[in-house]
C-alpha cells in the first residue's frame, strides 16, 4: 500500500483525495533549450515522498540533479550539462564534458585513462557508455498492489563492427512510498564470441550535502585499501572525513574492498547531521567487488564520488592483466541492481 506521512492508502483513497495523482508523485518530460545541453531530453520525478531528481534518457538514463526535501544532493561541475551530441571523445576531452551529477555510468570497454586496443581503436576516458545516443527510451507510471510506481528507462548499444556488440538496458525505478531509488541494468552479449567489460557507478555528491560535517559509515574492509596518487597516499587516515575547501588542493582516490552481508550486498552510509539527511548507497558485489571513493576537497571543484565498480579505473589493459575485467559469453547477460536512497536523521 502506498504510505504518506505515517498514513497507508489504497490506490482508491487515494484517487478520493488527489483529484489527479500527478499532484503527489509525476514525470515530466522536456527539453533543455540552452548551451551545451539543448535538445536534450529530461525526464522530472517528483513525488511526495521528497525525492526529486531529473533522468536523461538520451544518456544512458544517467541521473542528473537530485534532491531530497528541497536540499540538493548531487554534484554539477562547471561544465553544466552537456549532451552526447556535443560529447567530443577525444584525448584530454574528458575535462570539458564531464557532468557529475548523481549519477554517471562509466564503461563498457574503458574505465580510466584513454588507450588505443589491439585493432588500434582509441577508447576515451571512462568508456564509452555514458556518451551515446540511445535506441529506445520510455516513461511510466501506474499502480501495483496499491503502490504507485514510477520508472523511465532506456536502451543502447556499445558495439563496434568486426568486434563486440554490447547491448545495455536501464530502468530506473522509484515508488511513491518511499524515497529510494533502484537503478536495474542488464549487459548482454550480442555476438558470437565472449568479450569483457568494465563498469563504474559514478555516484557524485555535492554541497550542501557534502560538508565538513558529512559522516562516511562503511563496512569492514576484506583488503588493505588502495590510494590513486601520492596525495591520496599521505591523506589515506583521512579517507572518511571532508574538510573545508582548500585551494589547489590535489583529490583522493581510494579504492575500498568491502565485506558484503549474509545477502551478497554492501551498503554505504552518508550522514549530514547538520542538515539531517542520510543516504545510503547498496550494491551487489557479485558484479561489482569494488568501490571507488573520489574525494575531492578543492575550492570552487568541492565534490565526493562514491563508485560502486568492477575495476580500480586503471583503463582496460592494466584491468584485463590484473584480471578485473568481467568476461561474458556470447548470448549471456549479466543483471546489475544498485540502490540509492535517502532518510532523515
């Protein structure tokens, strides 16, 4: 049953009282007119229960801004918004598209630095997945067991002729009950022979959200955690906490191997006390074993990426010799569920 402030109704009570659902929970759809992102296409949710955050189907169904009881949450980096259509991926490219916002997939053939395979075809940074166009995109939103759903998704290709053909579905699904987001994926093979991936879940938090009073709650670690840099090196006691903003200051990566429970899942824990909101990030470890922490705590670029992953962003060829790049045989498909959800302190 669908639950409002403490209350349970049914999907008739709550017809009796709405006079139109789309007053409680709806999704929009429209078009950016301006900058790097016109022409694209958004879809709104907004539901009563708090969240509101924008899709765009026309990029891999990723999550743009996001907030919870009207404070932001997600990250927009300077770039703003910026289309497929006016994605350039080129060499040094990455810096001038890249987005954040609450969620950028990257993948399926790079995540990391840019490298040329071995039929001399050049792969940008972080893949590929995120700057296509897709084939199929929808919207809907309907009633189940007296739940009202709201979901949108989409469909697209990462294929080369000659090569791999992978096809990569997402439906992003919430409900009216409860401000939780679950993110279903699927990657199959579409050719005759097996060929690997890689996967990162690019989750981009941002002020007010991201403070010095942000809480970091993460589970036991299976392994010595990795750093990305030297910077990263000396401030490793320091990967749970955010400080104020310090000019030119370096960012952190830290790459986490975590215990999952008795369900096969992690759960990361967010908590601003200050501002009374904690989020929570729950993934499967049997697709995704690791997870990448991108802390970065300089002025005017202030941001922490939590990154559920297959591989520690090394790009395909340090990924493949150290074995994290996940293979999958002609036909096959894999299924991957990530959560994102929300709840007051």
């Amino acid at each position: 049953m669908a639950k409002l402030f403490g209350k349970e109704y049914t999907k008739p009570e709550l017809y009796k009282r709405t006079v139109n659902i789309e007053q409680i929970a709806s999704i929009d759809e429209f078009e950016l007119k301006n900058g790097r992102a016109r022409d694209m296409q958004v879809y709104r949710f907004r539901s009563t229960n708090g969240l509101a955050f924008d899709v765009l189907p026309g990029k891999c169904s990723d999550i743009s801004s996001l907030s919870f009881r009207g404070v932001n949450i997600s990250l927009l980096t300077r770039n703003g918004l910026v289309s497929p259509e006016n994605i350039f991926p080129a060499d040094g490219e990455f810096e001038r598209y890249f987005s954040g916002g609450m969620l950028w997939t990257g993948g399926l053939k790079n995540c990391g630095p840019n490298y040329h395979d071995e039929n001399a075809r050049f792969h940008h940074y972080h893949g590929r997945i995120g700057t296509l166009p897709v084939e199929q995109s929808w919207k809907r939103t309907y009633f189940k067991d007296n739940e009202y759903h709201l979901s949108a998704g989409s469909v697209l290709r990462d294929a080369v002729i000659e090569g791999y053909n992978l096809e990569f579905v997402r439906e992003i699904h919430t409900t009216l009950s409860k401000p939780e987001i679950v993110i279903n994926d699927s990657i199959e093979n579409l050719d005759c022979n097996e060929t690997d991936y890689l996967i990162l879940y690019h989750f981009n938090f941002g002020f007010p959200f991201v403070d010095e009073n942000l809480v970091m709650i993460f589970p036991e670690s299976m392994d010595t955690m990795l750093t990305g840099n030297k910077a990263s090196e000396d401030r490793k006691n320091e990967w749970d906490v955010m400080h104020d903003p310090v000019d030119n200051l370096s960012e952190n990566l830290f790459f986490h191997s975590l215990k999952s429970g008795e369900d096969g899942t992690v759960t990361i824990k967010l908590e601003n006390p200050k501002i009374e909101i904690g989020a929570y990030i729950r993934y499967e470890t049997r697709y995704l074993p690791y997870l990448v922490e991108w802390k970065c705590e300089r002025s005017y670029e202030y941001a922490l990426g939590i990154e559920p992953s297959n591989n520690l962003i090394g790009g395909m060829q340090e990924e493949r010799k150290t074995g994290h790049s996940k293979m999958i045989q002609p036909g096959e498909k894999h299924i991957i569920k990530v959560i994102l959800g929300f709840y007051d302190l």
